[in-house]
C-alpha cells in the first residue's frame, strides 16, 4: 500500500500497552483508509482480530492488534501529535523522520 516513513518502536521496556508501536503515514485520508484497510485485512488472515479507531475520517488511524499498535497518519496530523518525540526522545526522532 506504499506507507510513507514507517517506523517500529519498541516499548517492551517503556510500557505495558504493548511490545511494539508502528507509526506511518498515507499521503491523504483516503491513503491512510486503504492502508489501515489493508492492514486489518492481512491480520485476519492470520487470525487476529484487532480493533480500530479514527475511522471515517482517517487523519489517524489506530490499530490495536493485541501486543502491537499501529498508528497511520496523514503527515501533518503525525506532525502534530508526534509520537515518536514522546515514544523515542527529541534527538532519535528527529533523525527517525
């Protein structure tokens, strides 16, 4: 679905929500649908059932598959909310972007 600037954090030793947080973003709404589409479906097929918020209006998108949350943004709802700054730190998620 081409994602732009997908990034994998670990939070295994940073929280308990999760072992993992995957931040992408889709270059317009409809993008950021498809792509969060695309993800729900092919985790499905491997039998997992996750739940997802931010839909219809797909400036972010949540995806709760169990131990890892995805996260798809158009670039400037990522821009605003910049969870890599909160998840990583300022100087790492700078150079992430």
């Amino acid at each position: 679905m081409k994602a732009e600037n997908t990034l994998t954090i670990d939070l295994r030793q940073k929280s308990s929500i999760g072992d993992y947080m995957v931040v992408s973003s889709g270059r317009s709404q409809r993008h950021v649908g498809s792509v969060a589409d695309r993800i729900v479906e092919d985790l499905k097929k491997v039998g997992i059932a996750a739940r997802v918020e931010g839909v219809p209006h797909c400036d972010w998108v949540l995806i709760d598959a169990r131990d890892v949350i995805v996260h798809v943004f158009r670039p400037e709802a990522r821009d605003f909310y910049n969870l890599e700054r909160m998840w990583i730190g300022g100087a790492a998620a700078q150079r992430a972007g």
